[in-house]
C-alpha cells in the first residue's frame, strides 16, 4: 500500500470523499509537498484541503478483506 496526498476541494457538508476529479490534478507523494503547494496559493487555503489517500493493488485489497473477513468471524 501506498499513501499519497492531493489537494482537494472542500465539500460544504463537510464529508471527504476521493473525488480525484476535484483536485488540482497533482498527486503529492508527502504531506509536506502537498502543504508547501497548499501554503503558497491563497486561493487553496479558502476552498481546498489536503487529503490522504492511499493506494493498493486489488489484490492486496481482497488479501485485506480475508483478514478482516477472518478476524470478524473470531470476534464472534
């Protein structure tokens, strides 16, 4: 897995969703990247936010969901 950072824009309900199509188009491979960026565009800081996103191959996802499916099921 892998975490990434974009500048998003804020929604008004105030929930975050992955709407990469809301970005400013850039992925940002640290947190410090995406805030310099987001510090140096006023425009940014009234209507954006810097979101974490992270990434994975569908296979890690489904590896991850057996576990979870797993440590479910010995809860009970």
């Amino acid at each position: 897995m892998t975490e990434f950072y974009v500048i998003m824009v804020k929604r008004q309900d105030g929930k975050v969703y992955a709407d990469l199509h809301k970005t400013n188009e850039v992925i940002y491979l640290t947190i410090e990247d995406a805030y310099e960026e987001w510090n140096n565009t006023e425009h940014y800081k009234e209507y954006y936010h810097i979101v974490k996103l992270i990434a994975c191959l569908p296979e890690t996802l489904d590896e991850l969901a057996q576990e979870h499916s797993k440590t479910s099921q010995n809860a009970l």
